[in-house]
C-alpha cells in the first residue's frame, strides 16, 4: 500500500539526513538509542554515555526479558520537547517518537536532523525488527533506562524536516480549519 | 471468616484473569479487526497508507510471536458478571489481583501501575483500588480484561452539559479530539457515556468500548462523521480515518443535568473474556 520507495537508511547518521523531506519514508537500520523523561534529565547532568555524533534517539520504554526486546513501540515525543536540545548540540541527528515535537524542536532540528515518526501501538513489529546491544543508566528501571538497540530496517515517516517542515502542525492547522475553530489557544496543552 | 487462600475457586479465577489478560494485549477482537481492515482499504492519503501497514503487520507480528501489541501494556480494567450462585466476596478481589500478577510475570507485561502522589511503581501492576474491578449479575462467571493504556485514557473528558445544550454533544466530541490530536494514536475508538451523574458517565463511556465496533446507530455514525472531518488521521499525520467507530451508552439523569463523558481508546481497542470453571 506504501506507494512511494522506501530511503534506506543506516547509522551513524550524516547529512543525508539534510536531503529527507516532511512524508518520505525511511527504512532505518543500525544502532539507536532509547530515552525518556528520566533519561534525558540524567544525560544533561552526566553526559551522553555513547557517541552522540551522528546518532539517533528513540522514545521508547520497552518491555525486555533477559536480552530479548519484547515490544518496543515508541511513547509521546511532545514530552521530551523542553529536554531534547543539547542533542543536537552534540551531534544527534534524528529523533524517533510517535506525535511530534513542538515549535522549538522544529527549529532545533533546522539544517541539523529530523524527526522520525514510528507508528504508536506497533510494538510487536518494531521488535520484530530489533535486537538489544546495550543498556546505560540501568538503574532507571525498564522503561526509563537508555538502552542500545541494533535496528534492520524499521519502517518510518519522515515528520519534521531539517527545512522546517512539519506533517503534525500542517495537519493540527487543517484540522483546526476543518472544525472552524481560531489558532490553537486556551483549549490546547502544548 | 476465614477462606482458604488458594481454594480451587480463587486458583481458577486468578488463571482466567490472566488468560483473559493474555489474550487481550496479543490479538484483537475480530469486530474491532474488521473496521481497521475496512477503514485502512479505504484510506487515501499515502502517509496514513503507510500508517495502517504498520499497524496491519504489527497485529499479524503480535498473533504469531505471542507478543503484546503495544508496550504501554496499560492498567488492568476488569469487568465482571457473576451468577446467583457465587457470593460477592473479597476473595474475589484477591484472586483477579493475584491473576493480574502472575500475567505481569508471565506475558509479561510492563509494570505500569504506581502510587499516584510518590510515583512509586508496585511492579507488579497491582496498587489501591488497581485492579479496578467492576462486577454485575450474569447467568456465567466470567471474567474480561480491558488493559487500558495512558496515551488515549489521558485526553478522555468528562464533561456536565446543561438540558439546554443537548445539541452541543457533537460538538463535544469534536473538541476532545481536536485537542488530542496525534496523542491518543488514532484512529481512534471513542466510548461516549451520556447521562447518569457524574461518575456514571464515565463508566458508561469505559462500558461502551466493549460493545462491538463494527455496527453503529445513525446517531453513533453521525459523530463518528464528525470526528473524520477532521482530517486528523492516523498518529496525527493527516488522512480519512481519525474515528474507526463511536460507541454511545446512556443511563436516565437529573432533570437538571447532562454529564457526557468521552472515553478515547487508541486503534487497539484491546479485551477479551474468559469463563471462569472449577
């Protein structure tokens, strides 16, 4: 049903990242990293614990037995929108979540990186294309702690581009035009 | 009065929660299967085309690994019925308890559940007042399991319109999904309870998500036409399918009143039943 060729994709990530543009589909292979609130809290404290140079963070709490992943959907990017800029900083050069990011990550992500979509609930399928390689700060528990996972070929939609384009807000402003309400404002939480 | 802690009653009980629950976060009900199929064959815009092949593989992965759907494995929402014969007990609550633990140890699930002010995390999906356990007669004892995961359950609404607003409810529900957008991962499945008090409500709302999705009253297919309107699709991509199905359930209210409470659930529409033997 995916009409549009898949961008394989592997990292380390480089400037190819530049050329994505907002609703290309990328086929992701290599290792990321997972991290949630709890994670990037400790990393701005302790510093990233692998080479953040070209890298790519998922936002994701997985459910892993022994050094099996389990399921491994991804959890609401948006919560992470106030933690995520000293990433880019560093070098990292995707993100992957599921919702998108708000204004300020859209522009972090300017000429640096993008912005993965990976579908919410599809954590069976997203397992199926994972295997563990590493864990750091272990002591967050299972769903906070980063862990290192070796993707092949994860299928996923460019959301954000490094031009500024953005699927999420494109569609939230359709959206607010199609329910004839004004800019979004007093009714929504960003 | 004592009961024996591990009677064949409590044992057959806690293993039917947990096959309940087993089956519930693995593979979905055939109804609710039946409206994503329809709605992604009928999906146009390409990035929700390639949103539902995902979810489509996702389910087929989930079916033949044994695997949760989804890792937010959610809280334990139990909805029981119970015959003449079998008295309300507490031992009950202890044995779907025990089967909610064992199913976080065994499926296994994501320990999900924690104190609500010190975040404290039990481990073992377990906590006061969790499971919610919601019991009423029945000619069989059975058990069914609706794990409910936070993405959706955190833009439901509840909200208390006045007589003269009854034509407003539309608009209600078109409000609470503009405001949730991509975060619940629609397309979504909404459970709306209207009348009742205020807690009633969203009771009903929970109750209607397990009605079957794949038969709608005029009235229910007019919301859910209005929820596709606009245009939010699948994960908040854009596309046709925001609503797979609304689902309404009512109950007589104050004359003064009109609670609607909408309960938002993600395109896993995830439960299953068991009956209890032993």
């Amino acid at each position: 049903m995916v009409t549009k060729e898949a961008v394989q994709l592997h990292t380390p990530l480089g400037e190819e990242v530049l050329a994505l543009r907002a609703g290309d589909h990328v086929e992701l292979s290599g290792i990321v990293y997972t991290a949630r609130d709890e994670a990037h809290l400790r990393m701005q404290k302790d510093g990233i614990p692998f080479d953040p140079k070209g890298a790519v963070i998922y936002h994701c709490g997985p459910v892993i037995r022994g050094t099996t992943i389990v399921a491994a959907g991804p959890t609401t990017s948006a919560r992470m929108n106030a933690l995520s800029g000293f990433l880019f900083e560093k070098g990292v050069r995707a993100l992957i979540g599921k919702g998108g990011m708000g204004p300020a990550v859209r522009e972090q992500l300017r000429g640096k990186g993008v912005y993965f979509a990976f579908t919410g609930g599809c954590a069976a399928l997203a397992a199926s294309h994972m295997k563990l390689s590493g864990e750091f700060f272990p002591e967050l528990g299972m769903a906070e702690a980063v862990w290192a996972i070796e993707l092949d070929r994860l299928p996923l939609v460019v959301g954000i581009d490094s031009m500024g384009n953005d699927l999420f807000s494109d569609v939230e402003k359709q959206t607010r035009a199609a329910a004839g309400a004004g800019p979004a404002g007093n009714c929504t939480d960003k | 009065m004592q009961t024996p802690k591990h009677s064949p009653f409590y044992k057959a009980l806690a293993s039917a929660t947990l096959e309940a629950y087993r089956s519930a976060v693995i593979r979905l009900p055939p109804d609710v299967l039946a409206v994503i199929r329809k709605a992604a064959a009928a999906e146009t815009n390409e990035v929700a085309n390639g949103e539902f092949a995902n979810i489509l593989a996702n389910i087929e992965t989930a079916e033949r690994l044994g695997v949760p759907l989804c890792q937010d494995t959610g809280v334990p929402v139990i909805y029981l019925t119970i015959p003449d014969n079998v008295p309300l007990t507490q031992e009950i609550y202890d044995a779907v308890a025990e089967g909610v633990r064992r199913a976080t140890e065994a499926i296994p699930l994501r320990p999900n559940v924690v104190d609500p002010l010190t975040r404290h995390n039990t481990g073992n999906n377990t906590g006061a007042g969790m499971p919610a356990v919601h019991v009423r007669p029945g000619d069989r004892l059975t058990v069914t399991v609706l794990p409910k995961g936070a993405g959706a359950e955190n833009v439901s609404r509840v909200v208390m319109l006045l007589p003269s607003q009854k034509d407003t409810i539309k608009n209600v529900i078109t409000e609470t999904m503009l405001i949730a957008g991509g975060r619940p991962c629609p397309p979504v499945i909404l459970g709306v309870g209207i009348g009742g008090t205020f807690d009633q409500a969203a009771a009903l709302a929970k109750e209607a998500l397990l009605e079957p999705v794949d038969a709608m009253t005029a009235f229910e297919q007019q919301l859910c036409d209005a929820v596709n309107i606009l245009g939010i699709g699948p994960m908040g991509l854009g596309g046709n399918t925001t609503a797979l199905a609304v689902k309404v359930k009512t109950a007589a209210c104050h004359t003064a009143s009109l609670p609607v409470a909408i309960n938002v659930q993600c395109w896993a529409n995830r439960h299953a039943t068991v009956e209890v033997k032993w």
